[in-house]
C-alpha cells in the first residue's frame, strides 16, 4: 500500500522530527551538533525556511520549520541524507542513520506553535538531560529566553511577539511560560 501524500503547502509551518535508526544516537557529541546546525542553516537559506523552534536531543530532533514555497519534503531529504551521510563517515558507520521518513505535522494554531515551542523547550528536561531548559545548549529555548544567541536560521521573534513588548518582558514571560509546562515541584529548580 503506498504511503499518503505529506501535507506541503506554501506558507505552511511545521513540526518535524526525526529519530535514529532503532533508537540510535544520531548525535553523539558536540561535534556532530554543530555539523547539523551548519547543514540546517544552510538549507534554510537556501529555500527561505523560517525556523521556530528546535531541539537536538542524543537519538532524535525537533524543528518548527516555516516554508515558503512547498519544499519541506525536498528540504528534510537533503538535509537528513546529507547528514546521514557525514555521521557515518565520521563515525566509520554504514547503513541507515534515521528510522524512516521524517514525521511532520502541520501546526494550524497560534496556540499550537506556542505550545510547540513550550513542548520542544523541556524535552530534554523531561528526558531526565538536565533540570532546567536553559541548561540544554541545543535548543532554541537558551535564544528565545534571550539567555544565549541564536543562530542565524532561527527566527525567535515570531514566538516572543505572542507574550507581549517590549522584548525583555517578553522573554520574561516566555520564560514562565516554558517552566509552567513543569511538575509544580521542579519548577522551583526551572527559574
């Protein structure tokens, strides 16, 4: 049975993850995460994406991609294959780096980007990496809460014009925001 078309529509933001191939890692240590993030920027410029959000995480990643035209499906294939392809030469590995095809999920809502973003921000807090978001440096959390810079495919200002002006308060509150999405008795340790 053939696989039902992605939704690919000009204009369209997204949610797209991808994971390691039977759970492996497709990050194993800074190096590879810097490599990704060359390769990220590069297809972003290169077919005008806006990026919303991402988190790296050791066996799998998370971007909010805002397109342009309809190229996310061209995009993710040349990023996840040029990447794959780097991974394994570096780590003299063979074979398949992801589990499939990248997942993505069309985001319809305002409040769904912002609960995205929230989501994306603790994953590694949920996964037990570190206890407060702004301890994960392959976020767009640290950029957004205005705690670090962001790289040049990131585009924070779209989810920081949702929690009001000027930018310093609304970094503030984004921040809150974030941490509210904590069990009350780690939120403590979060802010």
């Amino acid at each position: 049975m053939p696989r039902p078309p992605r939704v690919n529509v000009p204009g369209g933001t997204y949610h797209v993850t991808a994971r390691g191939n039977r759970g492996h890692p497709v990050f194993a240590d800074d190096r590879d995460g810097v490599a990704f993030f060359a390769l990220f920027g590069g297809v972003a410029a290169r077919l005008t994406w806006r990026c919303h959000a991402f988190c790296l995480m050791p066996n799998h990643y998370h971007a909010v991609i805002e397109t342009q035209e309809a190229n996310l499906s061209a995009g993710m294939q040349y990023l996840n294959s040029r990447y794959a392809e780097w991974f394994n030469r570096r780590h003299r590995l063979k074979g398949h780096l992801f589990q499939g095809r990248f997942h993505s999920v069309l985001v319809e809502s305002t409040w769904h980007l912002l609960e995205l973003s929230r989501y994306i921000s603790l994953n590694p807090v949920r996964a037990g990496l570190c206890v407060n978001p702004a301890h994960w440096r392959w976020s767009s959390y640290r950029a957004v809460a205005g705690l670090g810079p962001a790289p040049p495919f990131l585009a924070a200002g779209i989810v920081l014009e949702h929690f009001g002006r000027p930018p310093s308060k609304a970094r503030l509150a984004f921040r809150r925001f974030v941490c509210d999405g904590l069990p009350t008795a780690r939120r403590r340790t979060a802010t």
